[in-house]
C-alpha cells in the first residue's frame, strides 16, 4: 500500500510486480480504504 500511495506504482503495476492478479491488487486497496473509513488504521497486525 505504502508503494501505491507514494504514487510510485499504480493497481496494475503492483500487480505486475509481485506476480499477481489486478484484481487482488483491487481488493487490498478497496480493504484499505474501509480500514481508514472507519478508522482502524492500526495496520500492526
């Protein structure tokens, strides 16, 4: 996420990058934006 939000990578690159689907890339983004909506931030495990 850090990658993409730095403006480094888009959702399709990233996906190119670690050898996976766009749509996996989509998923993380879109679990990532809910977190923050609602504020669970804390990405510590």
């Amino acid at each position: 996420m850090a990658l993409r939000s730095a403006g480094k990578y888009s959702s399709a690159g990233l996906a190119e990058l670690f050898g996976v689907a766009p749509s996996t890339v989509y998923r993380a983004v879109e679990r990532e934006r809910l977190r923050a909506a609602v504020g669970g931030g804390n990405t510590d495990g």
